[in-house]
C-alpha cells in the first residue's frame, strides 16, 4: 500500500519534471520513477533513451522552449546545446525540490489498475499497481505517464538486403561513425536533415533519400530566432492564411525556392507538415556536398537502388524515419487505437479513467516545453476540481469522455507517422489555456 496517496510520475525528462512541479505547488503529492540515474529524458546524452547527437541543438528556441517560471541563462545563445538543455533541467529539478522526490534507477514494466484493491467509492479513479524491474509493486491514487515519443525508433520496410552498415538516427551519436564512407540519409525531417548536414562536412559522399518535397525555413529571420515571430503573429490573431503567405514570402526572401537547389518541389502547403527549420542543407546541395535522392527502391549488397533507377554504392545508411508511440508498460488498447492514435482527451486525458494522464504526447511547431506546462496545470486544475469544485469535474469529465480531440484546428497535416502527434502550437496552447481557466474560475 506504499504511495496509496501519491500521485506517480512515470519518467524524469522535461515532461515528468513539469508535472511533478505542478502538481505540487497544487498541495498534491506525488514522486517521479527514472529508470536512469539522474533526470533529463531524451537530453541525456549517452543514455539507452536519449536521441540526441553530440552536436544538437534546440530546434525551437530558447524563449520558445523555456519554462514560464523558470527562464534559461541570459549567456545561453538563442538555440542552447543538449548540454545546456541538460544543465537547465537539472536546475529546474534542484530549484524546485524535485529530487527530494525523484526514484531513480527505477524501471517500470507494468501499470495497471489494482482491481484487488479498488473500492466502491473509487469510481473512475481506482488505485494504481506499478511493477518494476525488480519486481516491487507500488500502489498510487494516479498516474501521470510521462515517458517520451522520441525513444522507440521506426524502422522503414525495405526491399532486398544490404551488407553495409544501417543505423537509426536514435542511435547515432558521433561523426566517426560516418567519416570517410559513402553515407545515405533516409528521411526529410528536422533530424534527417540535421544528420545530412554534419555528414556533408565528415564523409565521404552524402545522398539524401526523400519521398517528397518539403518546405524550408531558415533559424534566424533578420538576426531573430524564426518562432519568435510566430509568438507575435498569434499574438496579433493573423489569420492563417495570411501567416501562411507571410512566412512564405519571408522564406522565399531569406531562401528562395528548394528545387532551386536541386530538391524536390514542396507537395504540400507551407504548415501543412512539419516544418523544416533548415538553412543549412540547402547551401551543402547547393555546394553538391549533398546529393537528393528520392524513396529507396531496393537494397542489393553494398548498393541502393532508387525508384528513380538510380544506383549508389553505399557504406553506412542512416535512418530518420522517426519515432512509435509506445508504451511497453502498458495494455495497448488503454492508451492507444487499432490505428495507434492515442485514445485520449487532447492526447492527454483518459475518457473512462479520472487519474490517468499522459504528458508530452504531441509535436508543437514550436517548443513542446511550455506545452506541456499548460497540460500540467490542466491535470493539476482537473485533480482538484474533482475534490473542491464537482460540478466543473463533471464538465470537463463529460468533455474527455467524448474521446481523442481535433487537435488540428483547421489545418490538413499530411497524412504519415511523422504527423500522428502534430498539433499547432499557439492553438493547441489556447486551448489549454481556456479549459485551465475554465476548471479554475477567478
């Protein structure tokens, strides 16, 4: 019956240490369990579940990224490190006593409702069995699952067999891995390009397989982060056809066109997919550092055969394809669909379950930090009504209960895996925004 009264936080990356601060400057107790030594999550460098690479960098940044009560260093530049990222969550975790709470080395393997000890009074919130990996089990009052979407690498269907060297972005971390050979990034994503770039300047020849044309946005903007002027068109309510046009004609200002360069035209429109927030790879293919490829067709011994009819003979292919959404711990139909959608209130909220909440689970075209914040204080506004304010509990209880939400307020994402978490960042924001109000009046 350890922790009957606490709420569990499972994961100490950003998410985890957001919640777990929120929640206890709401008066509710709660404890994190990290299955590493210490917190961090994904900026943990090194870590079996971090993705980052010894040269990453925000993609969003700092202002963007930063939590509201908690700033980052005046020294740190506009898009800090992943050892700056690092250091600013630890800070965060120290300033506001959450190692006093923190389980770490502390591997969940399963979650489930402890029916063996559920009440008649508990009604769609029963108590919490955790089990870890040394097969201790914990009883909680709720469950906050904060356990990344970045961790759980997706692997592409390929024809054929390849003899060279493949890898998943996850799991590259340094460029000796590609220096001197032939390299093949597959993939069109931030990381994917991000990956082409440094193999540019380590390798031997660089090919970039993508399946479709994207649409380019240079980090700085007039010497200022990009984001940041997304913050002020939101601000002002622009609508989003005219911050569509506007940020295309800055972009084709600052970059010009990509099938100038040499890569394919975009076949969607700008927003219309996650953006790429790239300057760099267009001056590598426009340099012919980086030859563009498009969807592999097959693999043969050491060449890759491209549905173009193309031949390359490659040594290493790096995969950015991508993460799942996974939760090894868990039943998949608690969380997830046939489809593999979550099941979930604005990707958050249980519809049966009142102490079951997932943090984290979406993709911002910004920084997902403040994000989660907001989706902190929800659940910490949603624990408490349910004890001092019933009616608006029932409510929000009726609205989650309604199911997985339209998150993408009007905008048609393409339809793949890398957009099943997108959502609009400032939309998604007031959205939260709004219902935190609402379950807190005055």
């Amino acid at each position: 019956m350890e922790g009957r009264e606490k709420i569990c936080v499972l994961g100490g990356g950003p998410s985890g240490l957001v919640v777990a601060k929120t929640l206890l400057q709401q008066g509710l107790t709660c404890e994190i369990l990290e299955r590493e030594d210490d917190v961090g999550g994904t900026w943990y460098y090194g870590r079996t579940g971090s993705s980052v690479y010894a040269s990453t960098h925000l993609i969003s940044s700092k202002r963007m990224t930063e939590f509201s009560d908690f700033p980052m260093p005046k020294e740190y530049p506009p898009y800090p490190s992943h050892e700056q990222a690092l250091a600013y969550l630890r800070d965060y975790a120290r300033h506001f006593g959450l190692y006093k709470i923190l389980c770490t080395e502390t591997t969940v393997v399963r979650i489930a409702v402890a029916e063996d000890l559920r009440t008649e009074t508990d009604g769609d919130s029963p108590p919490w069995r955790v089990t870890t990996a040394d097969g201790r089990e914990r009883i909680y009052r709720g469950l906050v699952i904060a356990n990344g979407h970045h961790w759980d690498p997706l692997w592409p269907e390929v024809a054929g067999e390849f003899t060279g060297q493949q890898i998943h972005a996850h799991d590259y971390k340094t460029p000796d891995q590609i220096t001197g050979k032939r390299v093949l990034v597959v993939g069109g994503g931030n990381s994917g390009c991000d990956i082409a770039v440094e193999a540019a300047q380590h390798a031997r020849a660089v090919f970039h397989s993508l399946r479709r044309g994207y649409h380019f946005l240079p980090k700085f903007l007039l010497g200022t982060p990009i984001d940041s002027g997304g913050e002020w068109l939101s601000q002002w309510r622009v609508p989003q056809a005219v911050q569509r046009w506007l940020t295309g004609w800055l972009a084709y200002v600052a970059l010009g066109p990509p099938e100038r360069y040499g890569l394919p035209k975009p076949d969607h429109r700008l927003f219309e997919a996650h953006p790429i927030v790239n300057s760099q790879l267009l001056y590598f293919v426009g340099h012919g550092k980086i030859q563009i490829r498009p969807a592999i067709e097959r693999l043969s011994g050491d060449r890759v055969r491209f549905v173009d009819g193309r031949e390359e003979q490659i040594d290493t292919i790096v995969y950015a394809t991508g993460y799942r959404v996974s939760f090894p711990f868990a039943d998949r139909e608690l969380l997830l669909d046939d489809a593999g959608k979550p099941r979930l209130f604005l990707n958050v909220f249980h519809p049966q379950y009142d102490n079951l909440f997932v943090a984290g689970l979406v993709q911002p075209n910004s920084g997902i930090w403040p994000i989660i914040e907001w989706q902190a204080r929800l659940i910490a506004a949603y624990l408490a009504a349910q004890e001092k304010n019933p009616a608006q509990a029932a409510w929000f209880r009726k609205l989650k209960a309604a199911g997985p939400d339209n998150l993408t307020s009007g905008r048609n994402y393409l339809r793949s895996p890398r957009h099943l978490l997108e959502v609009p960042y400032f939309a998604y924001r007031r959205r939260l925004e709004k219902l935190v109000r609402r379950l807190q009046p005055g």
